[in-house]
C-alpha cells in the first residue's frame, strides 16, 4: 500500500481546504448556535464537482476514488462537523446504495441530481426500536398491484428535510426460517403519507439537518425496490461499511481542528512566566495528540484503498471507525484540557468540537457494534 498522494488528490485536497477555509469554517459557530444547515455551502460544493466524487462522470461525478472522498470528508469535517456529516452522509448513505445497487434508470433519475448537488440524499435506516438492532425493522412495505404501501416510522434520518428521496428500509416478507426479509425501498419526500419533522434539539453536529419519518400508507411504484427484494439487510451493510470509513475520515478532521487549536493556544498562553508548551506536561498531551491522529488517518486510508482495490474492507472500516472515534474524543477532549478555562467557553470551539465528536462513537454503527462487528471477522 503506497498512501503517497498523486498530484490530482494533492490538487482536490488543497481545493476542499482553500473552500473549507473560506466557505464553510467562518460560519461555523453561527450554524452550531443557530442549528441549521447552510444549505448555499452543499450548492457551492455541486458546482465544484465534490458531492460525488467516487462517482463515475456519467452519472454526474468527478470520476475519482474513496480515498480522495476521504480527503474532501476530512477537510469539511474539520471546518464545521456538521457540515462534514450531512456531506458524508449525503454521499455515503444517500447517493452510494444507489450507485451500488441501483438499476440504470434509477441511477440516471436520483444518483445524478445528488452527485451534482441539486438535491440531498438521505438512508431512512434508524428507528425508534431499531437502533443497532436494525434487523429489528418494524416499518412494513406490502406489495399492492404495481405499488409498494409502506408504513412505519424513521428517526434521527440525516438530510432528509433537503432530500428528493429517502431510502427506507422496510420488512417485505419471511424467510423459510422466519427472520424478516428487509428490503430497500426509494421513497420520494413528496410523497402523500410521507411526513417529514426536523426538529431535534441536538448535543453536537448541530448544523447537520436530523428528521423524523412518518410513513402513513405511502405509496411508490414497485420499480422503486432497490436492488434485490431479498439481499436488502446484506445490501445496507455493505454500505454501513463504506459509511463507516467516511464517519472516520470526519472524526480524524474534527480532531484535527481541536489539536491545530491546542497546539496554537498552547504557544501563546503564559504560566509561570513561559508558554505552557514549554511545560513536559503540556507537551506530552500534543504529543500524544497528534500520534493518535495520524494513526487513525492511516488506518482510513488502509480501508479507503482496500475498498477501492476491490478487496474486502469491511474489517478494516470498523478499525477506523472504532479507533477514529474513540481517538476523536480523547483529543477533544485534551484540547480542553489544555485551553483550561477557555475551553469552557464558546468562543475558543474546542468545546463545540467535543460536542461534535461525541456522534462519531454513536452514529453508523455503536462502539459496541464495531467491536462486535471486528471479533465476527475474527471468526469469535
């Protein structure tokens, strides 16, 4: 493996990074105080070609690879987490799955519009009593004549009040050994029955735009099934997987943020009569900071390139996204640790990345459910 950067991904690293600079991260704190998504930033980054990055060019992409989408991840999540999971999800969860498993019409009507930003996608998976259980789906689709009716009900649903359409997941049938089959259904948002209420009041990621779904009777033609009817429950994980590569990718942005925060704060505040960077103490903290962080930027990479060598990843994305998170957290964490008081206070961030970061250790997929999911590859 050879994670040197070609000159292309070195020019879409510096082009995200100069955007995310002037674009997304002064508006930061305003999108965290106010809770709501710049929707004008993810219109922006259509027209620059970065919402469908690992797509193929006649669907609407730039034709590169998962590790350069996790370059782009990385920079967006470290001006603004929010921001950084409603784009990570968008490709990942909203635009992916299609991509995967979708027919050619299906591509050319609801993949293209998403990877040239004139829409959002968004993965309706989670429910009330179907968190990390997800085989435990209640929300039912039944075949109706040439129409799926679908009922039930989605919750914390990232992106779908900025969505066309929703991919629910829903119970369709039994298997002979009486599991559920669960099945993966496109759902346009403006489908009659279909109730969409954004109105989490969130610890972080608050510029990210989170949604109950109400599914009352929801009719979709039958050709909206994505992929096959029975391999729904394998297909969303695979895309957990790959999901779960760009959550690290973010993690790894986030706490990136907080540390270039520490390191400068650390220079500049005086104890003692010196800068508490000249203090061992201090010292090993960012030391320890930024080892961390770029163990779990290689480790991204490693599923990055597995993934886009065609070999199986599905292991090494639950390493990154188990030790990225869990790594975020300690460095946001130290980061305020180290600003001391100021920490504790808005107006310095590192707070709000702490906040931000918490998510990363929840969201596709549990620290619980990464370590079950690494001792299964183990054959435990």
């Amino acid at each position: 493996m050879n994670f040197e950067l070609t000159k292309e991904q070195q020019m879409l690293q510096e082009m995200v990074r100069d955007f995310a600079e002037k674009e997304i991260k002064p508006y930061s704190r305003e999108i965290d105080e106010q809770s709501k998504m710049r929707y004008e930033i993810f219109e922006k980054l259509g027209k620059l070609g970065l919402l469908g990055i690992p797509f193929p060019e006649k669907y609407g992409g730039a034709g590169g690879d998962t590790f350069s989408y996790c370059l782009a991840v990385e920079e967006i999540g470290k001006a603004c987490g929010g921001t950084g999971l409603s784009y990570a999800a968008n490709t990942s969860l909203g635009a992916s799955p299609i991509y995967y498993f979708g027919t050619e019409e299906q591509k050319q009507k609801w993949l293209v519009p998403m990877a040239k930003g004139e829409t959002l996608g968004a993965f309706g998976l989670t429910e009330p009593n179907a968190g990390s259980d997800a085989g435990g789906t209640r929300t039912k689709a039944v075949l109706d004549g040439d129409e799926w009716v679908i009922n039930g009900e989605k919750c914390w649903i990232t992106n779908a009040g900025y969505s066309r359409q929703v991919i629910i997941t829903a119970v369709t049938g039994k298997k002979s050994n009486g599991r559920n089959i669960v099945s993966a259904i496109i759902v346009p948002t403006d489908t009659p029955g279909m109730t969409i209420a954004c109105n989490y009041d969130k610890m972080g990621v608050r510029g990210s735009n989170t949604c109950q779904i109400v599914l009352d009777h929801v009719r979709v033609p039958k050709e909206n099934l994505l992929g096959d009817e029975k391999k729904g429950f394998s297909q969303f994980l695979y895309t957990l997987d790959g999901g779960r590569i760009s959550i690290a990718a973010l993690s790894v942005g986030i706490a990136q943020a907080a540390f270039e925060k520490a390191l400068q704060f650390s220079k500049e505040r005086v104890q003692f009569g010196q800068s508490i960077s000249k203090f061992q103490a201090i010292q090993f903290k960012l030391a320890d900071m930024a080892m961390e962080i770029e163990l779990a930027r290689n480790q991204v990479f490693k599923a990055a390139w597995l993934k886009d060598q065609g070999k199986p990843f599905g292991k090494e994305a639950a390493f990154a996204k188990l030790f990225a998170s869990e790594m975020g957290f300690r460095v946001c964490n130290q980061a305020i640790q180290i600003h001391g008081g100021s920490g504790y206070m808005k107006e310095y961030d590192v707070e709000r990345h702490l906040r931000d970061i918490k998510l990363m250790e929840i969201g596709e997929g549990t620290s619980e459910i990464q370590r079950l999911v690494i001792a299964r590859h183990l054959g435990c």
